[in-house]
C-alpha cells in the first residue's frame, strides 16, 4: 500500500472516516482539505444496490447540473442544413457531417468532449464506433446525444452548461466530477442532489434491497468524505 504524503496525512486527518457527514458539511470538508495548486474537480462515487452483470439492471443516463461542472466542454455535432446552422449558433466547437466522420475516420481525431449526432445522420456516424466508442465519445440516444433537428441547439447548450453522464460500472459504482473545489458548497450540493434525483427516477424495478447504498464525494487529490445517503436523498426528494 503507497504510503501517504505530509500533506495528504495532514487533510486525511480532518477527516473522520467512521462518519457520514451531511451533505453541504462534506463539501465544507472536501473544500477545506483540498491543497492541491489547481483548481481541483469535486468527485462522487455513488455505490448502487444494483447487479451490471443483469440487462435490467444497468444504470446510465445523463443530468445537467444546476451550477455546471467548471469545466470548458468541447462540444462537436454531426448534422447538416439547419440543424447544423442551429448547433453552430448555439456554441459547438466543431459541426459538419461527411467531412467531420472523414476527418475522424482518416486521423482518429478525437480533440472534443461530447459528441452529438442528428438521427438523419446516424447511419454515417455508426461507421466511428471503433474509434469514438472505446473513448466513450459515440453519440446515444440513451444519454441524450442523438437528438431530432430541433433539439440540436438546446442539446448544445446543456453540454457547454455542464450536462454530464454516467454509466454503473462492473462493482456497482457510479463515478463522476460534480463541479470545482472553487464553487461554494451550496452548488456543489445542489449538483449532487441533481445527480442523486436523477439515480433514483432511473432506479431498476428488479433492484431489491438498499438502492443508494453509499456516497462518497472528495477532490482530486483529496480523501474520501462519506456522506449521509438519507440527507442526500431528503435533499433530492425536496424534504
């Protein structure tokens, strides 16, 4: 096990680990033991009462969060006619359509964020899976990136804002960045209680028992806080 540092040993003990903190006061905590030089991103790790391994019981959607992630979003769109004209007046880095899937196809270039792709357009984008899809950057209707010609600029919009999405991974665990240790704990706990709102409506019907089992949250160079589920759920639940 990698021994811990004078720094990370000084924020790790701040921090009680056998607790399970309020949620404003975990973000109070993960901004006062974040030391880093940067501004660093606000992580949540949301373990679900879920199996991968069963179809019906695989997670994975989209949220925009209330205050935005902090971060500068690359966004490119696979559209033409109007649609395009309508990505490009809503702020996307880059929009074409048989050059942008050429340009992708002959450089594997994959300078962007997010991806998104009108329906007309999809039979050509299917063709970038092998070099989109490992890098998670392939267009799907099920996060909301293959949209209809009139949702392209609204789409646009929520991705520059700081719409994120997730996927349970194989342990049942959620991972995402939730903001910037910069942003008040307010926002960042009215971003979690988006994400947490989200989990729960997607929550699988044969999922049985505890479904938010925990929640950790913590910055990128700091330790893990651990945060009351049922303050997070209250809060998400509008009590």
């Amino acid at each position: 096990m990698p021994k811990l540092g004078k720094r990370m040993k000084e924020a790790a003990g701040q921090v009680d680990r056998l607790r399970r903190y309020p949620v404003v006061e975990a973000f109070d905590l993960v901004k006062k033991t974040a030391s880093a030089k940067f501004d660093e991103s606000v992580d949540v790790a949301v373990r679900l009462g879920v199996n991968p391994k069963h179809a019906d019981q695989m997670v994975r959607g989209a949220v925009s969060l209330p205050h935005g992630s902090g971060k500068t979003v690359r966004v490119v769109v696979f559209a033409q006619g109007e649609a395009a004209k309508a990505a490009q007046a809503a702020g996307a880095d880059v929009v074409g359509a048989d050059d942008l899937v050429q340009k992708i196809l002959d450089e594997s270039w994959t300078d962007f964020d997010k991806a998104v792709a009108t329906r007309d357009m999809m039979g050509k984008v299917g063709r970038l899976g092998r070099v989109l899809g490992p890098r998670g950057l392939m267009p799907n209707p099920k996060i909301g990136t293959v949209v209809g010609p009139e949702e392209v600029a609204l789409t646009v919009q929520e991705l520059k804002r700081g719409k994120i999405d997730f996927r349970v991974e194989k342990a049942g665990i959620i991972h995402v960045s939730i903001g910037k240790v910069s942003m008040d704990a307010q926002m960042l706990s009215a971003n979690l209680t988006a994400l947490v709102s989200t989990l729960v409506r997607l929550k699988p019907s044969s999922a049985k028992g505890t479904y938010l089992r925990s929640i950790a949250v913590s910055s990128t160079m700091g330790p893990g806080v651990r945060v009351d589920t049922h303050d997070a759920q209250r809060d998400a639940d509008g009590n």
